[in-house]
C-alpha cells in the first residue's frame, strides 16, 4: 500500500539530515525520536504481524518481514543502522576469524548488512542481561565482529528513569563508529518523575478485587522504585525467609504492589505475567494500555491497534523513547558532523 501521507501521525521529515534503517523495528520506537532529530527512514524490518500492521498505521508503510530472507541488495545506503536485536546465545569467535561463526543466528544477519553497506554509525539496543549472557561471552563477541568489521565501539547500560520516564527500564545501548569512540558522558539526562504524574485521570480501571497488604512504612529504593505492599496470596512456603512468603519464587515481583510516589518496574511483554499493581490514592490497581504506551514515551498520537494482549507485547518489546532520542542527539552531534 502506498504511504497516506495526509493521515499518517509519524511523517518523514521533508528536509532530513540523515538516513537510517530500523531493524526489529516494533512498532516504532527508534523511528520516531529518529525522524524528529532529521532522519529518514530508508528501510524497516519487523517479523511480528501485529507489530507491522501498528508501525504501518504510525508510519505508512510496512516494513519488510523474516531478516534471515533479506537480500542485503534490497538494502539502501544509509548512515545510520538502527537495531534492537533479540539476543541469541552463539560462540565466541578467534581473533579475526570474522563472524561467521554466529550463522543462524538474528544478529549474524545485522553483520551482513553491515559489511555491505558499511554505515557511518551503528545504534545497538538489548536487555541489561546482554552484559552477563554466557559468562559474558555472547558481548564480547558481539562487540569483537564490529571491530573486526571497522568499527570502534562503546557500551553503556542507561535506565529510563534517567530520561524522564517513570519507569525503573535498564538496556544497555551499543554505538559504534568508523573513526571515533562515542562518548556516552555528554548524554543529557533528567531527574527521576514519579509515576502518578503520568497516570490516566479517568478509564476504566481494573481494581485489585482480592485481600492484600499495604506497608506502613514505604521506602524508596536506589531504583526509584517504592515498594507499598503485596497480595496476601502465599506462594512460597518451604524454605523462605520471614516476610518473603508472599513473593514469587523466580523473580519476586508480579505479587508485589508499587506506589505511584515512585517509578513503575520494566513493563515486561507478556501481560499475564505481569503488569504489576500500584498504589494510587487509597486503591490498587493496574496501569492501562495508554499509560503503559506513555511511560514508554510514546506521542499520544500514537495509534493503537488489536486486541489488549497484543498491544502489552508490543509495548513490553519497545524501546523507550526519550533515552533513544538522547542516545541519538549525541550521535547526531559527535559522530555525523564529523563526517560532514
């Protein structure tokens, strides 16, 4: 379908300043503080049907499907290679053996692409536990092959929080460049916002309708984050220490409820498992679709589409959106002008 440019809320820019591609784009979440700093879209990937519907409605077009079946041909020149990849596990390589040894796996084909058409800049996102997959290997490796492939490369976990997100959101964001090293100091970032000044007046809320506890005493964390209390649903027994019996035995957290006074946890992709329960003004209850969508950052002019299952996948596997956008205005500035 041809783009309709005159309804589409996320148009490219008509002057740009530099081109990008959006690799497991999503729904979007590089493309828009991208196309707001001057980018043009060039090319997008995204496997996910739903996700592809959703990006063609915000963006009017939709991007190409499986990258394993990319012919890199298809591919434009572009300056920027944008990608939040899925980590795989694969092995580690010896020196300058190249990458043909993570084959099969999605973030071999990102290298293909990158050998090509050797872009200016690469724009990496993943999850915080990138850093310490396979004894740290899986990083290394990844980190290795850009080099080998002419780049210089910087790392860095940044949390949202940090960008004016009320959301406890670790990823860790890799940059790399042809000639210069990224420097992830000069990144400008914000306090930490508490989560109640982000929540829905109105809406039909859905009420925690089952006993629970709420703490007298609620301290704030080093994460931002205020833990208010939990559900009186016991789900440990054996083997627990005192006061932990309430709490899930793998990661201790869907059972709990968190106080609006602070940030909310990671938004995970799968609803069931846990868009978590808050404290707001004497109730406990759980986040909508919409305010899950703003403290990820996105517009509110970002157009929702399928059902409620769909939508907290799609926003759990986003990115958030002012912590790109400050990654990319420092790219812009110390790694475009420099090639001007």
């Amino acid at each position: 379908m041809l783009p309709i440019k005159w309804d589409i809320p996320f148009p490219a820019p008509e002057k740009p300043e530099f081109t990008f591609i959006d690799l497991f784009a999503g729904i979007g979440g590089f493309r828009i503080p991208m196309q707001e700093l001057g980018g043009n879209c060039v090319f997008s990937s995204e496997f996910n049907y739903h996700a592809q519907r959703a990006y063609e409605l915000n963006f009017g077009e939709v991007p190409f499907g499986d990258i394993t079946k990319i012919n890199t041909d298809i591919v434009p020149k572009h300056d920027i290679l944008c990608a939040g990849f899925p980590c795989q596990p694969f092995s580690i390589s010896g020196k300058m053996k190249g990458f043909e040894d993570t084959r099969g796996t999605l973030i071999y084909h990102v290298f293909e692409i990158i050998e090509k058409h050797q872009p200016k800049v690469v724009f990496l996102e993943n999850v915080k536990h990138l850093v310490y997959h396979d004894k740290k290997k899986t990083l290394a490796t990844i980190i290795q092959h850009l080099e080998e492939l002419g780049y210089t490369v910087s790392k860095k976990v940044l949390n949202a929080s940090d960008f004016g997100l009320p959301q406890n959101r670790e990823r860790i964001i890799i940059i790399g460049h042809k000639d210069k090293k990224f420097d992830f100091s000069n990144i400008k970032k914000k306090s930490k916002p508490a989560l109640k000044k982000f929540l829905d007046k109105e809406n039909d809320f859905e009420y925690l309708n089952e006993p629970y506890t709420i703490l007298e005493e609620q301290k704030k964390q080093d994460s931002g984050l205020v833990f208010a209390g939990y559900r009186n649903k016991t789900i440990r027994k054996a083997g627990v220490r005192e006061g932990t019996e309430h709490l899930s035995r793998v990661h201790k957290q869907p059972n709990r409820i968190y106080s609006t006074e602070g940030v909310h946890p990671a938004l995970p992709s799968q609803e069931s498992s846990g868009r978590f329960w808050i404290w707001h003004e004497g109730t406990v209850r759980k986040l909508t679709i919409q305010e899950c969508y703003r403290i990820m950052g996105f517009p509110n002019k970002f157009k929702l589409l399928n059902n409620k299952a769909e939508l907290y996948k799609q926003i759990g596997n986003s990115v958030a959106i002012p912590m790109i956008k400050a990654v990319a205005e420092e790219i812009k500035s110390q790694l475009l002008s420099v090639n001007k």
